[in-house]
C-alpha cells in the first residue's frame, strides 16, 4: 500500500506552495501525525503531517514549488519494492484543479431545515458519496476521498450535528437522515449515486438503498454490516461521556488497532466539537435513536443494489465475528490488522475497493 | 448559518456573555462604563466598556442586568461580592488588574473565602473579568500581569486564556462555577482571530491545551506568551530541537498531570511567563516540579520571564522588557545541548 503524500491546500486561496523544507529523512520511519514536511504557501509556512505509517520517500526537493495536490512523496511499508514505488510516482497526476467543481472548497448546501458542509472533488458520474459515522465528520475521508477523485466524483458531507454542518435536528431517527441524503441528492440534481457509509453512516446508507434501490448503483459498508450488526453500546456511551481530553483519547484509541495513530489533533478537534451544547444533545438523541433501532432484525433484508462491506478483522466497536455470514451476493473484505476506522487505517485498499466496485456498477 | 466563524478574541468574550445571559437570567453585568455613557450626557451603549467588550448587551437586556458604576473599584467589587452570596452570578469587569489594589478586600479576602469561613453553607459564584499585559506603553501602573496574586489567594480560581476559542469557553465556564473565578483577558489579544463555535460549549478548569508535541525539551507558556513561546517552537524546528509546548489555560487549578506526563518525556522544562520572576507562575511551576519530578530532569529548569522591575512606558525600553521568540529558543538551546 502506497499513500501519496499532497501538497495542502490551507485555505481557499492557495494554489501551490513551496517545499521549505523535509523534517523527516528519506528512508526514515514515519507514522500519522508525525510533522514531516514544512511547506510555505503564499500566506503561511506550515508543516504537513504523514497520512499513514511507514517509510517515507520523498519525491520533491527544498525550494520546489508544487500545485495544490502535487505530490511532495510517498510513504510505504518498508518491504515496498522500489520499482512498484518508481511506477506509482511516474504514473502519478495531480488531480484536475481550476474548474470550481473539481477543486477542493467546502460548500454549505441547503436541504430543507438544514445546512450541511460538502466537498466535492473530481469529475465524472454517478459520483461516490461518503457518509461518515457517528462522531465523526467528512475530514476523515481525506485520503480516502482524494484517491477516488482521480477517476471520478467523489462528494463528502456532515451529516448534521457534525462537522460544519448545522446542529438542529428535526429528528433523531434513521428515516429522518435517510430523508436528508435523499433530499441532498435531489438539491444536488444527482439521480445516481455510489454510497459509501462509515459505521452509522453504513446504516444510514443501507436505509436509503433499501427505499430508493434505484438511485443506488452500488452501496459500500465500511465497519458496519447494516442495521442488523449493533455497534458496541458501551463504546457509544464512552465516547458521549468522556469529557476530558486524556478521557476521550482513551475512548478513541478503541476505534484503532493501532492507538498509537490517534493524535493530539484528532483529540482535540473531537472535543472541540463534542463539547458544543447542542452538538452533545443531539449525539445522546442520535445514538439513543441508532441504538434501539440496530440489531432489530426488521431491516435484515439487504437492499436490492449490489453490495459490499468492508471490516476490519481488529474492529472493536462493531466487529464482523468469524462466524458472520453476509447476506446472500453481498461480498465482504475483511482487512487484517485493521480496526474500526479502515478509511484511516487502511485508506489505499479501501479506495481501491471502492473504485473498483463502483467501475464495476455503473 | 453555519456551526463555527471566524471571530475575534474580544468577540468571543461578548458571546460568551451574551449566550450565558440568555442562559441563565441571574447572570448580570458590573463594572465601570459598560453601559457607555448612561447617566450622562453621552449616548447609550456607546462603546460598550473601556475594552469595548460589552458592546450591545445593554441594549440586549437592559438596565437590570447591565449596571454602569461610579469610579469605585472598592464600591462595585463589594456590590458585586453581595449580590454574589445573594444569590446572583455577577460578572464584575476590573479594567485593569492593576486596579485590584482598591478592592483588595472584597475579592481577596471576602469573595475567596466566603465559602470557607461558613463550612459551604454559602457561595459565592462571582467572575471577575480583569485585562493584563504590557506592549502598549500604557506605563507602570496599567501594564501588569498579575495573576499570580491572585493564583496565591487561596479561594480564587483563576484563568488565563491565549486564544478566542479558550476565552469564549472558559468564561463560560467560569460564569457557572459556583466559586469565584478571575479571568485575566491580555489586552494585546483581543483583536486575535480565528474559528470559534457559534453555540455555547464549555472548557472545563485544569485542562491544559497541547499546542504542539515534541520529545527534545517541554515549554510551558501563558496567556499571550502561548504565541511568542508557539513561534520559538516553530523556528527551532527548523534547527531540529522538537519542542511540546502546554498551555496550562488555567492556574488555579493547575493540570499538573499533563505538565509531568511532558517532562518526564522530554526530561527538560522552560516557562514562559509574562509575569514577573519573583513569586510568579513560572517560579511557581519551577519549584513543583523540581520538587515532584527532580530524577526525570536532564537540565536545570530554565524561566524566561520579564525583569523584576517595574513595566517601563518608552516603547524602546518595553520591548526591552518583554519576552520574545529569541530569549525562549536561547532558553532552550541552552539546555538541550547539556
């Protein structure tokens, strides 16, 4: 697994930036969160943290200027052949930048009652959607989204009283959020869409396929099996709990196989955010809604859209046991070493996965 | 209509207490001026308090809740001691915490011990919203940094926020204790900007902030000196000495845990302080842990504070006086090297 290391873009102005300098050597050991390149933009020098463990190959030099998206290096397991490593950086392009739809901007879109924060990148229909899980918030498909839209569309959104998007809720109950994506494909104009859903965000996405399986063209589950796998109430109620920065690293460490990837950032922009009043009433509404609503067996008939779960064999919060069957045609990966959060963990392989389901779907 | 925006420093402390007004209606206003010229021949909520901080409340809610005061530190501070044990959750602006010379008694000996002396029958849930710092050649007499007095008085609770963020949330915080809280606001950051959440949310108290992680040596800063201390960090890196740098936020109570954690990691301590070298914060850090964690230290603790001499008004002399990036990385080279 090869993970590109980007050129940021720090704010909607910035274009390019130049490489200052590398704080990690070539060959060195890196691990997310680990500052390794400090890069000057027009308005700010900062540095740039790896995305994924391993070891870093540095492809651009101090002083050389790079678009937005440019690739400043690699970082790959130590067992990486260096011919495989010469081939992904020669076959490397910057994704499309210019036009406004490709590039990178959060939005804010008005579905009836609420604003919900997006980002949009790349080009060519029926886009990918990613639905992120409970807690959480579109910047977690970083990686994964980035890799996607090289070859097509990819949208991430805050589903509400997450991320940027507003806190009110009419509703805490599935039906409502499957009625909010349903309208935001509709504001949209996308008739067909690609769903990817991350653990609540996979049981949101599962509702939506089951009530509108023709506007699904394919539907990917990453830690989560659908309605009928709960999560682990106990990490739910942690998570809502923990009011203390070294309380809620603890909580999310659990989400990892490796806790070491949970970083001071991490931690921090999830307390920022769960501390805001409203955003913690409507978590107790949300998981007290998804908890009695999981596991109930009702809505064990898969969707009839092609389907695919993705989990990781050290899932913590939601695991797919040994002895899990998947609904007849629906396939399931299961990525050893990897816990609650693949889309971090492991965010190459689920991208490839991903696009190769939805090429294969379209 | 978006969840977070940008804003100021200043803007994020008139939210703060607009949105823990609406919250609870016992909260009110006092000090010196906030309602801007009420009484005189001035207009109504003209300025909104000497820092402008309380622009709009006024008209918000009224004369009730926001409460003009004669000159008299002496006079409010104890009207608002009162109110305070009355039942009442005042917000009491001291212009500058120099001035906490007249009123002495009422915080420091009446407010912060009230609950004591009477075996937690009463309290006294009273926030004292006060502006520190040197850097605009205001003079000896309204430059300084005195939260250690305060950090001294058993009784107080004290923080020291250095961002727009940890303002907005820790006034909340503090205007909800039910013990008297000061809140030092430096007055060279009120025009600070950045993201702050739109609702209410709160920062509990002893909760440092780590500003960045480093393994070579643990910085610990304050108030403003988070900034000069975040910018020495930044330039050392590029000399590759990796810096944690803490902001404790609060120092009474002081999160000691996260402070220990560091420099048992990095085995070596600078403090920042703009408070003075003599009985300050970073003499009061210095000693806790040379005391706790003496085994775990590589180098001599190292302080960089302002001279113990009075805050000099020539802009030239100021300067002189105060910390900056250079003094914290020569600090720190020269105990990294050992």
């Amino acid at each position: 697994m090869i993970t590109p290391l980007l050129m940021p873009k720090w704010g909607i102005d910035m274009t390019e930036g130049r490489v200052a300098q590398w704080l990690a050597a070539a060959g060195a050991e890196v691990g997310p969160g680990l500052e390794i390149v400090e890069v000057e933009s027009e308005k700010t020098v900062g540095a740039v943290e790896a995305p994924a463990a391993g070891v870093l190959h540095p492809v651009a030099g101090p002083g050389d200027v790079l678009p937005v998206g440019g690739l400043l290096g690699v970082i790959a397991p130590a067992a990486m052949a260096a011919d495989e490593l010469e081939t992904f950086v020669r076959g490397f392009r910057v994704a499309p930048a210019g036009e406004s739809e490709t590039v990178e901007r959060d939005q804010t879109v008005e579905v009836p009652g609420h604003a919900l924060r997006l980002v949009s990148l790349g080009a060519g229909d029926p886009p990918v959607l990613l639905l992120h899980g409970f807690g959480g918030d579109l910047r977690g498909w970083g990686p994964v989204q980035a890799a996607l839209a090289r070859a097509q569309r990819v949208i991430s959104v805050d589903l509400p009283a997450h991320g940027g998007s507003t806190t009110a809720l009419a509703s805490a109950e599935p039906r409502f959020f499957e009625d909010l994506i349903l309208g935001l494909l509709d504001v949209l104009a996308v008739p067909r869409v690609h769903l990817v859903g991350h653990s609540w965000g996979g049981v949101i996405a599962w509702g939506v396929a089951a009530r509108e399986p023709a506007r699904v063209a394919s539907l990917t589950l990453l830690g989560t099996a659908g309605p009928v796998t709960p999560p682990d109430p106990d990490y739910v109620r942690q998570f809502i709990e923990a009011g203390r920065r070294t309380e809620l690293k603890a909580v999310l460490q659990r989400l990892f196989a490796d806790p070491a990837l949970v970083t001071r950032d991490m931690v921090e922009q999830a307390l920022r955010h769960k501390r805001i009043e409203t955003v913690e009433a409507a978590w107790r509404r949300i998981a007290a809604a998804a908890v009695a609503a999981s596991g109930t067996g009702a809505a064990a008939a898969a969707p009839a859209v092609p389907i695919q779960i993705i989990t990781g064999t050290e899932d913590r919060i939601c695991p797919l046991g040994a002895d899990f069957v998947p609904p007849a045609g629906v396939s399931l990966h299961r990525l050893p070493g990897v816990g609650h959060l693949p889309q971090l963990e492991a965010p190459a392989e689920v991208a490839s996965r991903v696009a190769t389901f939805a090429a294969a779907h379209s | 209509m978006r969840a977070m925006s940008v804003k100021s420093y200043r803007a994020a402390i008139r939210e703060a207490l607009e949105q823990e007004m609406l919250r609870d209606p016992d909260v009110i206003l006092i000090g010196e001026d906030l309602a801007g010229g009420a009484g005189g021949g001035g207009e109504d909520d003209a300025w909104g308090g000497p820092m402008a901080v309380t622009r709009g409340l006024l008209a918000k809610f009224g004369r009730q809740r926001v409460l003009d005061t004669p000159i008299s530190e002496a006079a409010f501070m104890g009207a608002a001691v009162g109110a305070a044990a009355a039942g009442l959750r005042p917000v009491a602006e001291l212009m500058f915490s120099d001035f906490i010379g007249v009123c002495c008694d009422q915080i420091l000996t009446q407010a912060a011990k009230y609950r004591y002396t009477f075996g937690g029958q009463d309290r006294i849930p009273l926030t004292v919203r006060t502006t520190i710092g040197a850097g605009q050649q205001l003079g000896s007499q309204h430059s300084q940094v005195l939260y250690p007095l305060f950090t001294s008085c058993a009784g107080l609770k004290v923080a020291v926020p250095a961002t727009p963020y940890d303002a907005k949330g820790l006034l909340a915080t503090a205007i909800r204790d039910d013990d008297p809280v000061v809140f030092c606001e430096h007055r060279l950051l009120y025009r600070m900007r950045e993201e702050v959440p739109d609702d209410s949310y709160t920062i509990p108290f002893g909760e440092a902030r780590i500003v960045e992680e480093g393994g070579d040596v643990t910085i610990v800063a304050l108030s403003r000196m988070v900034h000069v201390a975040a910018e020495a960090v930044r330039a050392l890196r590029a000399e590759g000495i990796a810096c944690t740098l803490i902001d404790p936020r609060t120092t009474v109570p002081l999160d000691t845990d996260t402070i220990f954690d560091s420099v048992e990691a990095t085995g070596r301590l600078v403090i920042v302080d703009e408070a003075g070298p003599r009985c300050g914060i970073a003499a009061d850090i210095a000693a806790i842990v040379a005391e706790e964690l003496f085994s775990a230290l590589r180098a001599p603790i190292r302080r960089v504070t302002p001279p113990h001499v009075p805050v000099p008004a020539a802009p030239n002399l100021e300067a002189l006086y105060l910390p900056d990036a250079a003094r914290v990385m020569a600090a720190v080279r020269e105990i990294v090297r050992r």
